[in-house]
C-alpha cells in the first residue's frame, strides 16, 4: 500500500501530527496511527477491517461511531472533532 502521507509513521503522539494535515487524503494506515494516537488503540484495528480512509472518516457520524465501532459517546466526539476540526486536548 502506498502511503500519500510521508512520516505518518514518525508521528509518536498527537503534536507530531501537522495542524494542516488534511485529513480526507490520509490511508487507511494513516487514520489508524491517528486513531491510536487518540488514545483508542483497541479500535484502529477495527478501522484497517473496514477500510476507512480519511475521505470516510470524514462521513462517519457519531451513531455510527458508537454502534459499529464500539466508542463511548465522549470518544466519539473527540474522533470527529479532531477529523473535521483538527482537535487536540489541550493539557498543558
């Protein structure tokens, strides 16, 4: 698989992902490592099974978050809010 993202797989945590990364163009590979990232290491493996890609993650919406992916309502929130708004917690 090729990989339109270059250092995705360099990225460690949320701030080495690029402020302006677009989503919609990322791999399946791509969304996978931001979902681990997230925090949500147990589900990025659901996501390669399904082959979203940051053009589908982009159409998710929360339900279908929760009901076929298995996220709380709160870690459903903060996937779409970090793919359609490039949200990060804020912990400093």
């Amino acid at each position: 698989m090729q990989h339109s993202e270059p250092g995705y797989n360099a990225w460690t945590s949320l701030r080495d992902i690029p402020r302006d990364v677009n989503i919609s163009s990322l791999t399946v590979d791509g969304v996978a490592r931001c979902i681990q990232l997230l925090g949500f290491e147990d589900k990025a493996q659901t996501f390669r099974k399904e082959d979203v890609d940051g053009r589908l993650l982009m159409a998710l919406d929360e339900s279908t978050l929760i009901r076929d992916f298995g996220f709380r309502g709160i870690e459903a929130k903060k996937v779409l809010l970090f793919a359609r708004e490039g949200w990060q917690p804020n912990c400093d």
